[in-house]
C-alpha cells in the first residue's frame, strides 16, 4: 500500500474508537469515495469483519465505493421539488450528460446524484452544482446551464489546470 | 415465569420466550422462513406474524421476534393473520418461484394463483445464510448490501472473500437455492424429483463458494456469469 | 468582556451576565438583520451582507448600528431578506446593488424604498413592517420568533434575550418530578411525527433503574419537502441544548447526542459552536451554575439514510452500526443506547420545552388544542404563493394556512391538495381544508400530522403520480429487511406505474388496495406500516383520477409522461424558432415563418417548447 494511504490510517485509528460510520465518514470526506485497499485495511485495524464495513458503506448514502467526478451536480427530489417538476429537470440533466444518477462521466468531469430533499424546497426545483444552488429551475433552464457549463469546461481543458469556479452566470 | 393468552389458552413460558417458540411449543405450527432454531431469530420473511391485542388495538407483529410479555394476548389463526400471510405467500411464489420450499408452502396455504407479475430472484434475503455464516461458522464472510430494494447478500466488495472457509452452511441453510420443480411428466406420472431437491453445487463444485449474488448453485444450472452491479 | 473566557459558577452569575450584555446592546438598538438561512444564502444573501459590512466599514457606521446574519425568517422565497431594526421595516428580494440605498436612505433617513417592500401576491398591497406582512402576522412564532433578534452562533445574543433562565428554574426551583408534572400539564406531544405525549415518556426514563441513562435529539430530519428542523438547528441552536439540558435532568440522563443529518452542514456547524460556547461559561458539562448537575452534549452526524429516523434504527446508527430498525419490545427506556435507558425526541419537540419551563403549563396550553398545547412549525411548500416557514398554534384549520398565512395557489390556480405528515401521511382534498391540524383530526382524515412537511398541490399535479412518488423515495429508503415492506413498496410500485402508463386494470387497482393493507399489517417499523398511506390516502379521496388512468387512458392533470403529448397550435404558431432551436430531441419540424410540428416519436416530453414559445402556441394534451 501507498505510503500516503498508511499515515492517513495513522490519524484515522482514533484510541477511543469512533465508530464505523464516523470512520467512513471521515475517509470519504478525505478522498471523496471510499477506496477499497483502506476499507480492507481498517478490517484489519480494527479487527471488524470487512463484511460489516462493506454493509455500513452501502447502506447510507453519503458513501460512495467508486471515484465521484470533478464536478458534482446534484439533483434534489424532495416533495416540493416534484410537485414544481423537478422529474423533467433531472431526466433532461440525465439525458444530456448521458449518465443515471448514481454515477460519473466517463470522462470523470461530472457525476450526477439524486437526492431525496435538500432542505432548501422553498426554491423549489432545486438543482446544485459544486455546492452552489439554483432555485427554480426548469427543463430549459437546466440545460441553459448546462451548454455555459460545459463550454466553459471545454476552454478549461484547452489549457493547463483546473480553474473551473462555478460558472457565476448560471445563478441568474 | 410469564403467563400470557395463546389462542385462548392461558399458558406460562421462560423469560426471554419468543412468542413463536411458545406457539411451538404448544404444538401451534406457525410457517416461516427466515427462522431456524439454531440461530438468532431476524424477522425478515413476515410470514410468523401473530395478532396481539384485541378489538381496536390489535395489531399484527412476527412472532420469532416479539417476545413473550406478561398479559399479552395473542392469536396466531385469525382472519387478519391469514390474509396478510396469504397476501404474502402470493408475494414470494411471484418473486422467486424456484423455490420447493417456498411452492410447498403456498400450496399449503391454499394460495394458487399469482396475481402479480413474475419475478424470478434466486434469493427472498431471509438472511439465513448471514447468521449462519456468522453464528455457527464463525465465518463472517457474507452479509447485507445496500438498502430497500437494492438489498443484496455479497461478500466484501463481491468478491472471493477471505474469510469464507468454504464450508457450504450458507447454502446448506438457503430455502431458495433449490431446483425448480418441472411438473409431473406424462410418461412419469409421479416424478419424485421433489426428493432430489437440493443445492446441486455440492455435488458438482469442489471450490463451491456461495456469494448469492447470485447463488452458484443457480448459476451452474443457468449457465449464467455471475454480474455485479452497484 | 469576552464572554468566551468566563465561567458561571451561579445563577447569580448568569444574571449578572444577561445585565451586562443587554446594557452594552442597549446602544445599538438599531441593528440589520440580514437572512443568513438556507433558501436566502441560495439566493445570495452571503453577498448581500458581506456588501453591508464593507460599506458600514466604509463609511465608519459601525458604531451606529450592528449587522446581524440570523438564522431564517421564513419567507424564504423571497430571499435575501433584510430587516431593519428598531421599527421592523422589511425588505424582500434584496440585491447587492441594493446595499447602499438602504443604508443611505432607509437606515440613516428612515425613507422607504418601495420597489423592496413585500408585495401581497393576491390582492398587490405593499407592506412596510415585518409584522403587518399577513404571512407573519396570522403565525405565533414562539420558537422561530427569536431567529430576527440574534446571530445563530452568538450566545450573548441568545443570554441577553432571556436564554438560559429556563435551565435556571428546573435546576434550581423544581424536581425532576416536577418538571415531568410541567411538560405532562402542557400536553406536549412529539413533533418528529408521531405525536406521543413527551411528559410519559420522560416519566418511564426517569422511572428506569440505571446509573447511565441518554438523551438524544432527533435531527435526522429525512421527510422530503421538509426543513423545520434545519431552520431550528440553523437560527437557534442554544434553544434546543437548553432543551436537552432540561430533559436531561428530569430524566436522569447526563448524556445528550444530537443526531443531525450530514446534509446540513450549517447545522452541523452552528449546534457544534452552541456546545461549545455553552461549556466554555460552564452551561454545560460539569457542575452546571454550581447546581450539582453533570450533563454533556455530543453531535453525530448521520450518513443519509431516512429510515436511520426510527427510533431503534436511529440507536443503532449512533453506536455506528447499519441504521435497521429492530423489534420493539424492549423499547428504548429498557434498552436503548449502548442497551441503557434512552429517550428520544424531535429537534422541535425540545426547542418547546423552555417555553413551557419559563412560560409555564397555562399559557402553553392556551396555544393549542384540548388534547395538546403549543404551536407548530410547518414547512409550507409548493404551488402555494408564500413558501416557508409557519409555526402556528396547533389546531389552525389548513385553509387558514393555505390561503390566509400562504396567499392561496400559485398563479390564480386551483387547489387541488395539501400533502402533509411526508412518506408517511396522505393527500387531503378540499373537502377537507376546515378541518384543524391536530394529531388526531389529521390520523382520522388517512393522513398524519408528521414533522410538518405541508405540500401544497394545485390542478397540475396528478394524484396518482404523487403516489407513485412517495413509492419510489420508499423503495429506496426502506431498510429492506422485511419481506413485506422491501417487495410490497415495490410491487405496489409496479402497479401504480403501469396505471400512470395507461396500463392499469380494475382489477389491479383493486390488488393494490389488499397490497397496501397487508403492506401496513405486516411490517416491522413505521416506515413500512405507514408505507400504504400515500397510496391509500390518494386512492380514497381521489379514485376519479385513478379511474381516468385506468379506464380513459388520461392523466387530467397533464403529468404522467405517457399519457400526455405536446402538439403546436397552428393558428397562434407564429413560426418563430425557438421552439425548435431549443428542443432537446430535434422533434419539431417546421420552415421559418410557417406554422410548426411537432413529431411526436421524437418528442421526449421535456415540454420545453411550451416553456419557450412566447404564443402559447405549444400545448399539452
Ligand atoms: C421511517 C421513520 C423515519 C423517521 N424520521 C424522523 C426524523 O427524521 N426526525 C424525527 O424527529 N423523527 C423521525 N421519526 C420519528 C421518530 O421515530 C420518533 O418518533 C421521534 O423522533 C420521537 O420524538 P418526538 O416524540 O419528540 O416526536 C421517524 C420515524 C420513522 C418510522
Ligand atoms: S461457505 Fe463461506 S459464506 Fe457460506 S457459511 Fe461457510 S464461510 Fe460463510
Ligand atoms: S441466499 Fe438463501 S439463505 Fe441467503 S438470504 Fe437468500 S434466500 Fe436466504
Ligand atoms: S418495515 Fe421496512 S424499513 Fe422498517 S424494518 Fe421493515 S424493511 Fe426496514
Ligand atoms: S420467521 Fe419470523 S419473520 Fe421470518
Ligand atoms: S432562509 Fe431567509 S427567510 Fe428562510
């Protein structure tokens, strides 16, 4: 294993043993999925059976087993979200990136998650792109800020890095 | 002691009694499939259910895992009890047909059409395997994975696991991995298949490891590759 | 004085304390209250106010007045909102640009600016003063009433306002028995959903035999459409660790954890800042005010997962295990956390509980009804015209919510529904609209009272969709361990979807009811046992929709995907092209300047052609 991997375990062998999901939470807020090699790894640490770890990160949703993309885009389908029609709006996100929710590009630029209320519904649809919220969107309105999006994007990739700041524009 | 009404009857268990094993133990058969005695119970498969309770206030609780309470009234053949246990049984034969186990105890109960569209799972994720897996064989090596109806039983990460010692209790214990009865044939009236019913792998698979993801047994006959999606 | 370095060691102290802070706040009686909640942030109001401060920095007024970001104020629609204090003048919809004519005119000359009042939707009256808006006005805000008055994550704030004296009086003045006494006379009953009675459950934990009991405060707040709790946690955290502290005591607990869901960092954050700054002046912890009382408050937060909402599944996801709900019996006061005696309550049911220590019984109970006291929150959503945050007395009819506090439907529609109690509860129809929202008035009409989601439903929403809804955020959020709740939500799923697919039969919408029944019969926890409601409430008071699913192969309200088609009015197409340029399945046909087509195989029903054509000319069928 990756000598990096083994000081992050380091810090996360806590020595009044925070819980299993408290330990999940941390790797994934670390690396922003969870990578097999360090599950198998706390297992051993700890001496949990690796099942139950397994079940623990597949059974809540904040986990993730496999790499989100670089951007993350987040649709909500709350109650209130659904009766203003958030359901066009996704499926139109959903159609345009190719992807279902749950998963990434395979590029790895975006990944598409579906979320069941983000507590914000009297904005309701709700669509939230790296963190940044647009209230009242519509199917049009979605892909407008989709095409600035992936514009912008595209000149990123032209030169070197990443700057990609979350396309201001789109919150009009 | 804990004095409580089964069916009318007044009778005394143990503490710590569930209110199945004291059906059993006064000869009331209850079905169930998520139950054996060896291990802790789970109350997956909903079919013990029991009505406690009277008049407005009864309602309906799986028996392997309620436990015996002093004053409790339970009734394990009411009207409620066996249209719920009905319902359900209709549920199982239209999700994972496969099963003998499963067949018998419709038929048992009377339930003979399918209303509902056909599934064909191998697995009604009674969990037998896991507790088995885990409290007799000290194996842990499969379990629960995902939630709602994404739920699946897997070993970690679905693959070989470690911890499996290849001991085959998983499908030992497994209702469903079974052969799917074909019908009795023309030139057979009596086929007497249902004697041979088991988990085929055994015979056939020296490395014989059950994930259930799906089950290998089903794979062998199916000829189908095991797929695993998240 | 730096609050922060001091310790209370009495009451005394507390007292002492509360003077001086409200003499040092005394000048600066004018203050902006800038709306640092979830919806104004989305809108911007992290500009706005960081806008204010530069421009007070500036022109050197900040010793004239204070900026306050407080937690919300309710109208979130109408984010960023600003008041201004001492007379209360509210300003909606506030922009960056903004800024400067507010302090120029309106702080510093008392002119109103027009163009930022709030405007009543219906009838078009502005409104200068925050509490002539007749959204604020019909509402009793006892628990969001503070939210205006202080920054979130300042317990000066809070202390100068009269917090903490409710501790004072339980730890000093009462027993624990007596407390309990208070909060059964007040009839306070659970706000998290199911409503029972708070007093008798505190009264069993008190009444277990052990050396460690637990207190945990339920802020996984899962109901979609919902966002009480957030608003609580977010404006007011210190109300709910007094609460705690309180419940703690009469119980015999001396631990607290609050559970909040990682969804809402902001919480998260600001709860963690109350811990802290209360242990730091020694509100918390060891000892409290040299009473002799030993109780801590710690966060977990949740991982996502609605049914980790249940109480035993919500045990067991603190002590980090997989959020399954387990048999009830043994309840939570004979094994609970780490199999000690536990009780669990909702973010609002304790933010009430200083009301009632500090207030008393009597005029907790003239709030509500006969059967429970005090107000409730409600998250009024949906294709209503106000959305927000409500807290009423309990027992106010839903129209007086609807129409009086929410400026009826959207859009000069008609009301179709009100959705409340989330997955749980039912669709209540306009026959229903005078009915009071209490517990028990809701269960009866096949709905429930839940956290408080209240979603409103106009001519445009199809019932039988809003089933199928609810199936799917169930399908996904049941734990899956019992056979009847994993399969059944499914199989009912499959029924509903193939009728909004004009696939449905009779027969089967007769198969979904038995379903639905045993569905509720025959599961675990709540989550299953409630499952049916949605379906059941939807199919009881709306059959007629069903039944135009089933037998016309027709959604009357426009929304089931395969029942709908989009078609160009030839007559008012004006052949202008946006409609075409913009649809996403290159389904419209048409040269410029002549009337338009729409194939229909093409079509993926995205209705954006309706949304773009400035002639009405596209409609749906
Ligand atoms: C599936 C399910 C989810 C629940 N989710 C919540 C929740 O998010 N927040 C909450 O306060 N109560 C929730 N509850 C209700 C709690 O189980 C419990 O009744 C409540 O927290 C008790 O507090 P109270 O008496 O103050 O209402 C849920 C119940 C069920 C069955
Ligand atoms: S075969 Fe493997 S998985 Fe099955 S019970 Fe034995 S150890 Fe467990
Ligand atoms: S594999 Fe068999 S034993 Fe295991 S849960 Fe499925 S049906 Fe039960
Ligand atoms: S009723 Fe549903 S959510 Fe509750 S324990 Fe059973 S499967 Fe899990
Ligand atoms: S035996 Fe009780 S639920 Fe399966
Ligand atoms: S968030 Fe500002 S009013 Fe609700």
């Amino acid at each position: 294993m990756e000598e990096r991997t083994r000081t992050d375990l380091e810090n996360l062998k806590k020595p009044n043993g925070s819980s299993v999901v408290s330990l999940l939470q941390e790797v994934q807020e670390k690396y922003n999925y969870l990578p097999e090699e360090i599950l198998r790894e706390i297992a051993k640490e700890r001496d949990i059976p690796l099942i139950d770890i397994y079940s623990v990160a597949t059974f809540y949703k904040a986990f993730s087993l496999a790499p989100k993309g670089k951007h993350k885009i987040v649709t909500c389908s709350g109650t209130a979200c659904h009766v203003r029609g958030s359901e066009k709006v996704a499926r139109e996100i959903s159609r345009v990136l190719g992807i279902e929710p749950g998963y990434t590009t395979k590029d790895g630029l975006y990944s598409l998650e579906n979320v069941n209320c983000l507590g914000a519904c009297a904005l309701a649809p709700l669509v939230v792109v790296d963190g940044k919220y647009h209230g009242n969107v519509t199917p049009a309105k979605a892909l407008e800020l989709f095409k600035m999006y992936t514009v912008h994007e595209k000149e990123e990739k032209e030169e070197a890095g990443c700057r990609c700041a979350t396309a201001k524009e789109l919150a009009k | 002691m804990i004095n409580l009404t089964l069916n009318g009857m007044e009778i005394k268990v143990e503490k710590r009694t569930t209110l199945l094993e004291a059906a059993k133990f006064y000869g009331i058969e209850i079905p169930a499939l998520c139950y054996d005695e060896a291990l802790s119970p789970y109350g997956a498969c909903r079919l013990c259910l029991v009505e406690i309770g009277t008049g407005n206030h009864s309602r309906l609780v799986s028996s392997c895992t309620y436990p015996a309470r002093d004053g409790l009234i339970v009734r394990t053949h009411t009207e409620r009890v066996i249209k719920a246990r009905k319902l359900l049984l209709e549920l199982y034969l239209a999700t994972c047909p496969s099963s003998r186990t499963i067949q018998d105890m419709a038929s048992k109960h009377g339930v003979t059409t399918v209303r509902f569209k056909q599934k064909n799972e191998e697995c009604i994720l009674c969990g037998l395997c896991v507790r088995m897996c885990a409290e007799q064989m000290q194996g842990k090596a499969i379990g629960f994975v995902n939630r709602g109806i994404k739920r699946r039983i897997t070993a970690p990460f679905a693959k070989k696991s470690e911890e499996c010692r290849l001991c085959g209790g998983c499908m030992y214990i497994c209702p469903a991995c079974q052969a799917r009865c074909q019908g009795p044939q023309e030139e057979n009236p009596v086929c007497n298949a249902c004697l041979n019913l088991s988990p085929p792998c055994l015979d056939y698979f020296q490395e014989a490891m059950c994930y259930m993801d799906p089950c290998v047994a089903c794979e062998l006959g199916t000829g189908r590759k095991a797929k695993f999606t998240y | 004085m730096n609050v922060l370095h001091m310790r209370l060691k009495t009451p005394d102290d507390l007292d002492k304390l509360r003077d001086d802070i409200r003499q040092k706040q005394e000048k600066d009686k004018s203050f902006l209250a800038v709306c640092g909640g979830t919806g104004c942030s989305s809108s911007g109001s992290e500009k706005v106010r960081e806008v204010f401060q530069q421009y007070l920095n500036r022109h050197n007024l900040k010793k004239k007045t204070t900026l306050k970001f407080t937690g919300c104020l309710g109208l979130c629609e109408r984010g960023p909102v600003v008041i201004i204090f001492p007379q209360g003048i509210f300003y909606q919809k506030v922009q960056e640009s903004d800024v400067e004519e507010i302090i120029e005119k309106t702080f510093l000359k008392g002119e109103i600016i027009e163009r930022l009042l709030y405007q009543d939707p219906v009838n078009g009256e502005k409104f200068i003063y925050a509490d002539d808006i007749p959204f604020l006005k019909k509402q009793k805000r006892i628990l969001l009433g503070n939210n205006w008055l202080m920054e979130p994550t300042s317990i000066e704030d809070y202390i100068s306002l009269g917090g903490y004296q409710s501790v004072v009086k339980a730890l000093t003045k009462m027993t624990p028995p007596e407390v309990i006494a208070e909060i059964k006379k007040a009839r306070l009953r659970g706000r998290g959903g199911a409503g029972f009675p708070s007093g008798i459950k505190w009264q069993e934990c008190y009444d277990a035999v052990s050396k460690q009991k637990y207190f945990i405060c339920n802020a996984d707040e899962g109901d979609p459409g919902a966002f009480m709790d957030r608003s609580l946690l977010e404006g007011n955290p210190h109300s709910v660790l007094e609460g705690l502290i309180i419940g703690g005591y009469a119980t015999g607990a001396s631990e607290g954890i609050i559970y909040v869901r990682s969804e809402y960092p902001t919480a998260v954050k600001n709860v963690k800042t109350a811990i802290a700054q209360a242990e730091n002046l020694g509100l918390l912890g060891e000892n409290i005010l040299g009473t002799g009382f030993h109780f801590k408050i710690s966060v977990s937060t949740g991982a996502g997962a609605f049914v980790s909402g249940e109480t035993t599944a919500l045990v067991a996801a603190v002590e980090g295990r997989l959020g399954e709900p387990r048999q009830k019996p043994p309840h939570l006061v004979e094994r609970g956390l780490w199999g000690k005696p536990t009780v669990i309550n909702n973010v609002e049911t304790l933010a009430n509980v200083p009301y009632i220590i500090s207030y008393g019984a009597e005029n907790f109970l003239r709030l509500g009804t006969e059967k429970s006291g005090g107000t409730k929150i409600f998250s009024l959503v949906g294709k209503v015209n106000n959305t927000g945050l409500v807290e009423v007395p309990l027992g106010m009819t839903l129209r007086e919510i609807i129409f009086d506090i929410g400026g009826g439907i959207k859009n000069g529609k008609k009301f179709k529904a009100v959705q409340t109690g989330g997955p749980s509860g039912g669709c209540l129809p306009v026959s229903l609209l005078d009915s009071p929202t209490d517990f028990e008035k809701l269960n009866s009409a096949g709905s429930m009272m839940g956290s408080g989601g209240m979603i409103v439903m106009d001519e445009e929403t199809c019932m039988v969709d809003i089933a199928r809804y609810f199936l799917r955020f169930l399908e996904d959020e049941s734990c899956g361990r019992c056979f009847s709740c994993r399969e059944g939500i499914s199989r009912m799923l499959e029924i509903v979807e193939d009728i909004t697919r004009g696939k449905g039969s009779v027969e089967q919408l007769e198969l979904l009811k038995e379903l639905a029944n045993v569905v509720k019969d025959s599961s675990l926890c709540g989550l299953g046992q409630t499952a049916a409601n949605p379906v059941l409430a939807t199919i009881r008071y709306f059959e007629d929709e069903y039944f135009a699913h089933i037998l016309e192969k027709r959604c009357p309200a426009g929304v089931c995907r395969d029942l709908i088609r989009f078609s160009i009015n030839e007559e008012l197409c004006q052949g202008c092209d946006l409609c075409l340029k913009k649809c996403p399945g290159e389904a419209i046909r048409g040269e410029k300047r002549q009337p338009h087509t729409i194939l229909g195989d093409k079509c993926t029903k995205c209705g954006i052609c309706l949304e773009t054509c400035k002639y009405n000319a596209v409609v749906k069928i």
